[in-house]
C-alpha cells in the first residue's frame, strides 16, 4: 500500500508477453525507492537480469514484489507463496520460479517505492525475523547454493553480517569462515571477519559508515 504504479506499467508488460517466448512466466520493472519524508531517491536500483536468471537470483534478490506481472500458471507449477519462510516469501518465489520459468523485464521506471522510516528500522525484532528467514531460504534451497558456490558465499555472508548485527559476532565469524570455505575469492568475507573481531559495537558503526558513503544512483 505504500507503491506506486506508474501510468502504462501494465501495458509495457503485457507488450514483452506478447512478444516473448512460451516459456515466459514473468515480467518486472524497474521501481524508485523514495522517502517518504523527503521525498530524495534512498536506494539504488538493483541490475536487472532477463532470460535464465536463476544463477543471478541465487547471488542476489533484485525484483520488487510491486513490480511483477507473472502467468496465472506459474502458481499451478510451482505453487504459492511459502508462508513458513516468513521473510523474504517473494524471493523464494522467484527463485523456484526461475527454475522452470524465463524472466524479463521494462526497462523504465515504472514502481515509485514510498519508503518510511519505519521500513527502515533494524530493531532487534527485526533482525532475528530476517535471521530465521534467511537461514529457512538457505536449508530450502541448499542444494541450488551448492551448484553455485559464488552465490553461496553471498548468502552466507549476508547472514553473517545480520548476526554480528545482532550482537552475535561468534557466528557471525562461523558464517564468514563458511563462506570462504565454499568460495574463498570474494574479499568481503574475508573484511567482515576481520571487522567481527573488534566486537558487535564497532561492526555495526563501521558498517553504517560505509553505508552512509555510498553515492546514490538514479
């Protein structure tokens, strides 16, 4: 209820299904996040990715829920959304409909995303729902990650920087350990394992001072 949709969103998509292939099952825009308060652009928008996109979905969530416009059948092959996830339902969705289905998008900004600043909370709650959910998604779908180490890595480390931001740096750095094991190219394990050393207080102030670095991209 806090989006937006665009005049012609609709229409944009419905002109990629028509000209798409049979195994189409799924069309997406590009979307704006903007404060709801200031009304300036919050973040940036995610690279999007058409075709075989399952390798690409695995290292990282860039469809909006507001932007989709997928088949009625896509639902009968591989069923509804999974509510025991209980975070991040929509991206186990296109994940499992990545498997069977192509995936292509408008590149037009079509989806204002009207951010609050209760969106933006990373309360204690919070941040054990996304723990939970994020290791459910890692046990549902372990053994797409274990085809894919780079993304499995990714994964891995994401769930450690949210336990090290809950204050839980011991298995933060396990997770970090982890996820050089299964792919020991990606520098930024090795940087948050060495930021998890200095306790959970310094991690997540340098973390919210890189993040607050980070230019803004309309």
């Amino acid at each position: 209820d806090d989006d937006e949709w665009l005049p012609q969103k609709l229409e944009r998509q419905m002109d990629i299904f028509v000209l798409g292939s049979a195994n189409l099952g799924c069309v997406y825009t590009l979307g704006l996040f903007i404060s709801a308060a200031s009304g300036k652009i919050v973040k940036n928008n995610p690279l999007p990715h058409r075709g075989r996109i399952l390798s690409d979905l695995l290292f990282k969530n860039f469809i909006s829920s507001s932007t989709v416009l997928f088949r009625r059948e896509c639902f009968k092959k591989v069923g509804l959304f999974d509510e025991s996830v209980g975070y991040a339902e929509d991206y186990d969705m296109w994940i499992r409909m990545s498997v069977e289905y192509e995936f292509d998008y408008v590149d037009e900004i079509m989806v204002k995303h009207n951010v609050h600043e209760r969106q933006n909370s990373k309360g204690s709650n919070s941040v054990l729902s996304a723990i939970k959910g994020l290791e459910l998604l890692l046990d549902k779908h372990s053994r797409l990650l274990n085809e894919n180490k780079k993304a499995y890595n990714r994964r891995l480390l994401r769930l450690g920087v949210k336990y090290c931001c809950n204050g839980a740096t011991k298995k933060g750095r396990e997770l970090f350990l982890k996820a050089i094991y299964h792919y020991p190219y990606d520098i930024r394990s090795y940087y948050n394992l060495a930021l998890s050393l200095f306790g959970a207080d310094a991690f997540i102030k340098i973390k919210k001072m890189g993040k607050n670095n980070l230019p803004i991209q309309t």
